[in-house]
C-alpha cells in the first residue's frame, strides 16, 4: 500500500473515531439530561407527599364508620390504609378492586400509610391480586417511584387506567403482556446497563368491553375499595389531587361489578358528600343482583 493510500485510509479511520465519539457523549449526555429530568419532575411531588404523611401521623386517625353489615367509610383520602384492618376480616380468597387516581403502592413499607398501603394488602394471604381501576396520577411521566414494578412484573397489580397512558419503567424483566396493550423494550437503555420498558395500558372502560376484566379477577369473590380522589375535582377536591372519572363512569363499573363477581365487602373514602350518591347506588345494584 502506498504512503497515499495509507495517509488517506488513516484520515478516514480518525474522522470515523471523532464521530463515534462525539455520538458516544451525545448518548451519554442525553441519557443524562433524561435522567436529571425523571428526578427533578418526580421529586417535588414526593417531597410534597412526605409532608403530607409527615402531617397525617400528627392527627389522630378516626375509625372508620360501618355504614351497612358490608360498607364502610374511612374518613379523608389520607386514612385509606385502614384497608389493610378491615381486609385481615376476610376468610376467603378474593380479588381487590381498587378505585383510585394513584396506586398506593409507592416503593418501600417501612411504615405503613395512605401511599403504600397497597404494598401491605398484598402481604394477606387471602388477597389474590390488586386490580387498580381508573388510575392517572402518576401513570403518565416516569413512574418508578410510583408503582412497585415487582407487583407490576409478577402480575399481583394489574392496572386499567382512565385514559391509554404510556408508562416507562425501569427494570430487566418485562411485566406479563396478558392484560397490557402494548410493550416496547428500551433497547438504547438496555445497552447502557439502564434497561427499562415503555407500557401502554388497556383503559377501565376497553377492559369492561373486552373481557379482560372479567379475566384480570380470580374466582368469583371481590372486595371493593375505592378512594373518590379517583373522581374529577367537579365531586369534591381531595388534598392529594384527583382523578379523571365521572361518577357515570365509576356507577357502571361498580355496576357491572356487582352483575358478575360476589362482592363481598366495599370500602370509601374521601370528599363525605359523595356518599349522599353513592351509598344509595350501592344499595340498589346489591338489591337488583340479589333479587
């Protein structure tokens, strides 16, 4: 090979090099900056909701009303974890339908409170899975720090949202692709040693109208919970935010829950003058499925 030829390929073999490094940086950067994002966006949030627990410990937490033999109310949004009490009350193996606008299983149970009870429930025996109904805060930015992915992998929580949310967790193993709409591998993530997955949920409604409801619930048993921050803020402002159902959307689910599973307890809490509906609901879907 002539020093020409040699000069030539050598140039060409360090431009080649200048270019992989400049786009090993660029990723390197971008993954970076997509990183500070997901902390400085989620942050504030967790913060906040610190304060708030820090301040529910503070207050004496009132015991929850028995409304009829198998409804009760548990006060404000912030008392729903006195879930994990009334639960120890059921013999049987059931399913928990849970209404709410946020998972409460956030990571960690060192102690137990409103944001992580979920993480507790699952550790009664009798409960078979957690089908989280009409979902949205959280669901929509990176959410690791919202949903424990584990129970997400395993199929203990199984999630039908308001809305076709697009969800990123991080994680090597992917969550069982029986009741979501579609997955995507982050294969840039995975190369860096930071894998994770893109979801996009099945909706409370599609899952009704397609069966995988009906699928999602073990046996025929249900206790329902729900929390009526799962509600648009018209039914009353919740100090954790709220959702973005309607009260037609949660009467027909809870409807059609009634029609086609044993329900055997339900639980509320959150804004009291919703109940001046829904108690008398209730009552009349369990009156028209026993008779």
């Amino acid at each position: 090979m002539s020093f020409k030829k040699l000069s030539r390929l050598t140039s060409k073999l360090l431009k080649v090099r200048k270019i992989f490094i400049f786009c090993f940086f660029k990723t390197i950067l971008l993954l970076i900056a997509f990183c500070s994002y997901s902390i400085y966006s989620t942050s504030p949030e967790l913060i906040g909701n610190k304060k708030k627990i820090d301040a529910i410990y503070g207050k004496k937490s009132p015991q929850p009303l028995r409304i009829d033999n198998n409804f009760w109310y548990l006060g404000s949004n912030s008392f729903d974890h006195h879930n994990v009490e009334i639960l120890k009350s059921i013999k049987r193996d059931v399913t928990l339908a849970f209404f709410d606008a946020h998972s409460d299983d956030r990571v960690g149970e060192v102690k137990l409170d409103c944001g992580n009870w979920i993480n507790w429930a699952l550790k009664n025996p009798h409960i078979k899975r957690v089908v989280w109904l009409g979902g949205c805060q959280g669901l929509p930015k990176e959410t690791h720090p919202w949903e424990n992915y584990k129970h997400i992998q395993t199929g203990d929580v199984v999630i039908f949202p308001a809305r076709n949310f697009l969800s990123y967790f991080k994680g090597k193993s992917s969550p069982t692709e029986k009741f979501v709409k579609d997955i995507k591998k982050d294969s840039l993530g995975a190369f860096f040693d930071f894998p994770g997955y893109s979801i996009r949920w099945f909706t409370f409604r599609e899952a009704t109208d397609n069966g995988l409801l009906k699928k999602a619930i073990f046996g025929k048993d249900i206790f329902i919970t729900i929390d009526l921050d799962v509600l648009a803020e018209e039914f009353g402002i919740t100090p954790w935010g709220n959702g973005l159902l309607t009260d037609v959307d949660l009467k027909n689910t809870l409807s059609y829950l009634y029609k086609n599973f044993n329900v055997v307890g339900i639980t509320a809490c959150g804004p009291e003058k919703c109940l001046k509906w829904l108690v008398p609901y209730v009552k009349e879907i369990e009156s028209s499925v026993r008779f």
